[in-house]
C-alpha cells in the first residue's frame, strides 16, 4: 500500500495570515525524503488554499507523483491540461464546506464525468473518480473510462462503534476487491489517521492511501519528516 501526502493544510496555514510561509512545496519535498510515494493537492475553485503557482511548481519539482484533486469544471479542466499531473482525482466540491464531505455520484453525471475523463486523457493524464464505496459506481466508473476509483473512507474514519467500523470496513474490502476485478486501480481516502491505519491497511486491494489532515497536524508539533515516516512505519509495519 503506497502513501500519498496531501499538503493542501501547508497552503491553509500560509494563507492565514497572506503570507508566503510555510510553503506547501517544500512541505511536499520533505514529505518525499520522508518516504511519501506521491503528492495530493486539491486546486479549489474558491482557491482557499493551493493555488496555480504551487501546483506548477509541484509538477517541476517533486520526484515521485503528483494527484491533483478537482472538480469537473471548465477552468480547473483547462489548468489541469497544462499542468499534467500525473493523476487527476475528480472530486465533489461545495463551496461552503470545511472538507470534501462524500464521494462524487458518478451515475448521476455520467455525461460531464465522460468529456471530463475523455479530455484528461487526451493530455496523457489519468483520471481517478473520488466515490463512495458502492459498487454500482464503481461500475459506472469503469464503464466511462475511469483509471482509478478513490473510495471515502470518511464513514469508516468516523466510526462511532467498533462494530461499526468493521461494517465499514468490510463495505470498503468488497467495493475494492470489485474494482480491481474491473481493472481499475484502487485508491483510498478521507479521515484515515495514525490510528485507524493499523485496521484499514488490512484490505489488500487498497493500491495507495491519501493522507493530509492528521499528517500536518502531527508535523507542526514534530517535524514533516518525522509525522511522515511514523505514518509511512504504520502502514509497513502495523
């Protein structure tokens, strides 16, 4: 299981006071010397904490992979295409939300997610739909040309019960073990921290996990490179 590393909270923090520190680039090149297997940052169209600048930049600099997190619009569609990141992670956004609050409903927008699919992959970019673990939308996101699924983990993550949380983790197993059987690579997120971890990297069908929020928290008190390896050991090692 890969870990990728969402900086988009280095951006919050700098843009807190309009400043140009702490630098959400620099963050991404430790998280990479700490072990991470990929950067995630989600260029909103409130632009509330990545901006053009860093994702540019990002695309020069990091070495391992870079998902840009976005939504299905003309001007994100368009920015995307002259960035080419490596992965482009189609997301539900709202603009009054604190955090992504659910995955995409693919059936519901078949037709925009399949231009939006479609013109991605004309500028070699591979396209994962963020969705919750359910398998019709998993087929629906085979069925248009989706290279990646992402599946929300937010309802496992929130747990409010053991069991509970294993209900939700067995909805997650099946919803992988699906989707890799359709071909799509297997990607995860939302939530997960240093401590549920050690049950979620049990699914084996799970490709990479994206982890922002409880990494950066960690990092302000220890350090990126620490709050990333201790994270990177969690999900080796248990």
């Amino acid at each position: 299981m890969r870990l990728a590393i969402n900086v988009d909270h280095i951006a919050t923090l700098r843009n807190a006071r309009k400043e140009f520190l702490p630098d959400p680039v620099a963050a991404a090149l430790a998280a990479e010397m700490a072990g991470a297997d990929g950067i995630v940052v989600h260029l909103r169209e409130d632009r509330r904490h990545i901006n053009e600048r860093d994702v540019k930049i990002l695309r020069q600099v990091i070495s391992t992979k870079l998902d840009l997190e976005m939504a299905a619009t003309e001007e994100i569609i368009k920015i995307a295409c002259q960035v080419v990141p490596d992965l482009a992670t189609i997301v539900p956004e709202k603009r009054l939300e604190l955090t992504t609050e659910g995955g995409i409903n693919v059936i519901d927008n078949i037709s925009i997610l399949r231009e939006t699919i479609d013109e991605l992959h004309k500028h070699n970019i591979e396209v994962s739909l963020f969705i919750e673990p359910e398998t019709n939308q998993i087929d629906a996101s085979a069925e248009i040309g989706a290279d990646y699924v992402e599946l929300h983990t937010g309802i496992f993550a929130n747990s409010s019960s053991e069991e509970e949380q294993f209900d939700e983790l067995e909805r997650l197993r099946t919803a992988a073990k699906h989707a890799k059987k359709l071909g799509l690579g297997v990607n995860a997120g939302h939530g997960l921290n240093y401590q549920n971890i050690k049950v979620f990297r049990e699914i084996k069908d799970i490709d990479e996990v994206s982890i922002g929020y409880a990494i950066i928290a960690k990092a302000v008190m220890v350090g990126m490179h620490q709050a990333v390896k201790e994270m990177r050991d969690l999900i080796r090692f248990g």
